[in-house]
C-alpha cells in the first residue's frame, strides 16, 4: 500500500514539475464558466485540433508525394500509389482530408457564434479580425492543397486561378510569381511551397489568436448575466478536451476506412474528362463566376466587400447589448450574408458544367436579401432586457440519475476500455494479415471507445463533487 502511494505522490510531483517548468502554472488556477462548457463555444477548439491533425498527415504525405506532372500526370500517380499501396495510406489521406473539410466548416461555426453574440465587443476586436484572417488562409491553404492532386478537379481549379489572376491589374507579374510559366511541372512545386507557406502563416495566425484570447479571456454571456465560475481548467476542462479530442480522431479514422477519400480522373493533355466543381466552400464564389460577370467582380471585388462588412462591424455596430435581437445592424447583415452564401452555394452545386443567368441569379440574390432583411427587423424589433441568474442553492442533493451514473462511473469506464482493448486487439489481428481496411476500422471504433472511457473516468474522478 506504501509503495502504490510513494508511486502516486511521485506521478503528482512529476506532473507539479511539468506544469511550473512550463509555466502553464496560471492555466490551472483559471475557472472555466457555465456559458463556455455549451457546445458551441467547442468549434475553434476543435478547428485547432483539426490543423494539427492536417499538419501531421501532411508531412506523412510528404514522404510520398512527388510534385512533378511530367508526361503521364507523376503528381496524380503518386497520390494513387499512396492511396491505395501504401499500408494505412487511405487513412492517412481520409484524415487529411475530412480534417481540412472540418477545419473550415468548424471554423465558419465559430466565427457565426462569435459574430452573432458579439463577441468582438470591446477588448477583443482584433482577436476577431485575426480569427478572420486564420478562416481565409484556412481557405488559401486548402485550395493549394486540393490542386497538388492533379486530378481533373484539381486541373479546373488551378485554370480558374490563372484565369483570375491574368484579369487583376499586374496580372502577369503575377501570374508569373505563382504559375512560373504556366506549366504544370513549374505550377505543381510552386503550389506545394505555397501551400507549406500559407500553412505557416496560418500557425502563427493561430498562435497569436489563442495569446489574445488567453489575455482578455473568455467573453461573458452574450445576455449580459454575470458568469458563473463551475469547473478548473485543470484537470477537469483539461481532460474533457482531451477526451473529446480522442474521440474525433477515432471517428476520422472509422471515417477514413469507411468512407475513404476519393480521388478524381486523372488529368492527361488531350484526353476528354468530366467538368470538375471546387470545393463547398468555395461553390459560392465559383457561381457568381458562372453568371457570366467580369471575373474578377465575382470572384474578388463581390466577396471581399462582403467580408470587409464583416471585418469592421466590430466598429460599425453600436454594442450597448451582445444580444443578437438588440443588434439590428449586425444581426440584420450576418443573416443575409449567411442566406446569400447558402443559396449560392445551392445554385452552383446544382448547376455543375452550365452557365448560371445573371437575371436568375439577380432576382434570386435580391428575393433572398428582401425576405432575410425583413426577419431580421423583425427579430431585432423589441429588445431583450439583461438576463439574471438565479444562483443554484448549495446542498442540493443530486438527482436520481446523476446519482446512479456516479456510483456506476468506474464501472462504465472500464467497461468501455475492455471493448475497446478487445477491438484494438482483433485490429492488430487484421493488421498482421494484411488486412487494412478492417484493421483501420477497428482501430478506429477502439480509439473512439477510449476516448469515451477516459471521458466517463474523468467524471467520476475529477467532476463528481461538481455534480453533487
């Protein structure tokens, strides 16, 4: 019993010397409020996971990739041969890819819940313009990623960039400095140095975000009640975090065995191949190209005016209130902006290969900022008082579920790591016969189950005197 307690006190001190060594000495002490355990205030710690997960894969495919297009397309056929040769390189690739796709749809999340209760309110209007900043090279580094494929999506991107930039005043100054001569053997290498690059500046971006939110510290509720401190950072949120990043890896990875990542026709000089659409997150901009506008005005001048609406609101909304219905100015515009890049993106998914009517789109456009306009006048037409919360009274005996779910925690917990053990187990089988696919499934359902484990362990060790 001595010798399991001198074991415990070591592992204590080990982990008191990391945290002082590190300085993270100040994180323990934070106190994380109610409001910032809602979902929703999950989204950019999740993005962030999501580019360390791209980063990973990324220097994995590295390794393999060789940027040079040649006679027969050598880019594309070296993401095949990883894709389908190389052991667990589907999964590698499935991670990379539905990781950048998460990345994005997380991060336009978070910038919505941000925008929406205003959380840019005064101190943290850089912090937002930033955040802004880390969504567009999100954006700038996948598109250069999706293109080192060289498939026939990939192919229609790249030709729908150098058809941009030649249309920009110095367009071929330019176009020189991205495309080289325009060839594929120079355009492939310049696109995987850019791609390197912008993910770069997207780190720092990151970093520099996160400092800013450690500064001024989580925003208050948006309904102006004062927060109420419930749980430590540390171990409690801490481990949450964890155990929720455990459990995302895991189902990427069931994801990736699945469902795995697709790769387009391979693109050769004379050969006839389907029309390539871009990807979601760029099908808005990509339709009101198709209208048949000057290129540039959709492609550039249409959304950066849209998003530099965006970028100043901090300034330009009068915050005498976060709450969304007492914020006509800001409420007003987001919804119509958010309508407008849905209905687009509709629009140009479903009109693959074909020219879009500029009157159809017009009237759509103006049908769609009349109806999303009036509901929010509408929404912001009687204000919303503050908010006041009324403290829970201490002493309070938990109710009979809570109760159950403590006493049969531990129990829960290793139950769920047996499962989980034993399919990582029947993975390593499939492993040992060559058989990746199953064994990618298993290992990934396994890793989900501990996450889980270490979720509910976490409850009954660290968050039960919270419960109760």
């Amino acid at each position: 019993m001595q010798r399991a307690g001198s074991e415990e006190s070591c592992i204590k001190k080990f982990v008191r010397w990391l945290i002082e060594r590190t300085g993270a000495s100040e994180f323990t002490k934070t106190i994380i409020p109610r409001h910032a355990l809602h979902p929703m205030y999950s989204f950019g710690g999740l993005a962030s996971l999501m580019f360390f997960l791209l980063a990973f894969t990324g220097i994995i495919q590295l390794m393999f990739y060789v940027p040079a297009f040649g006679e027969e397309n050598i880019a594309y056929e070296s993401v095949r041969h990883f894709t389908e040769s190389v052991p667990y390189g589907f999964v590698v690739r499935g991670i990379h890819s539905y990781a950048a796709t998460l990345m994005i749809l997380l991060s336009m999340l978070h910038f919505l819940r941000v925008y929406f209760t205003g959380a840019y309110a005064k101190p943290r209007e850089l912090t937002y313009v930033i955040g802004i900043v880390a969504g567009l090279l999100s954006i700038a580094s996948a598109f250069l990623g999706y293109s080192l494929r060289m498939d026939h999506i990939s192919v229609e991107a790249i030709r729908i960039g150098q058809f941009l930039v030649l249309q920009l005043p110095g367009g071929n100054w330019l176009y020189s400095l991205i495309f080289g001569s325009g060839s594929f053997d120079e355009v492939i290498p310049r696109f995987l140095a850019l791609h390197i690059g912008v993910a770069g500046l997207l780190a720092i971006a990151l970093l520099l975000h996160f400092y800013m939110i450690h500064a001024h510290h989580i925003s208050p509720p948006y309904d102006g009640s004062e927060p109420e401190p419930v749980i430590p950072f540390y171990p409690n949120f801490l481990l949450t975090e964890l155990a929720a990043a455990v459990v995302t890896i895991g189902t990427l990875m069931t994801l990736s065995a699945v469902f795995p990542p697709e790769l387009g026709f391979k693109f050769v000089f004379g050969e006839e191949l389907p029309v390539g659409q871009p990807e979601w997150y760029l099908m808005a901009m990509y339709a009101l190209i198709k209208t048949g506008i000057d290129p540039v005005l959709a492609g550039l001048v249409i959304p950066s005016i849209g998003l530099l609406i965006l970028v100043i609101m901090p300034w330009v909304d009068p915050l005498y209130s976060r709450h969304p219905m007492n914020r006509r100015i800001a409420t007003t515009y987001g919804l119509i902006f958010v309508g407008e890049y849905i209905v687009l993106f509709l629009y140009g998914q479903l009109t693959p290969g074909e020219q879009i009517p500029l009157l159809n789109a017009l009237l759509l456009t103006i049908a769609v900022a009349l109806v999303l306009g009036y509901v929010g006048v509408r929404l912001t037409s009687k204000p919303i008082p503050p908010k006041k919360i009324q403290k829970q009274q201490s002493g309070n005996s938990p109710s009979y579920a809570v109760r159950v779910i403590l006493k049969n925690v531990w129990w829960i917990a290793c139950l769920l790591l047996v499962f989980a053990l034993v399919l990582g187990g029947f993975g390593i089988m499939s492993h040992l016969s060559e058989n990746y696919y199953d064994a990618a499934l298993l290992f990934g359902i396994s890793i989900i189950l501990m996450g889980w484990s270490l979720f509910t362990a976490k409850v009954g060790l660290v968050d039960a005197k919270y419960l109760v």
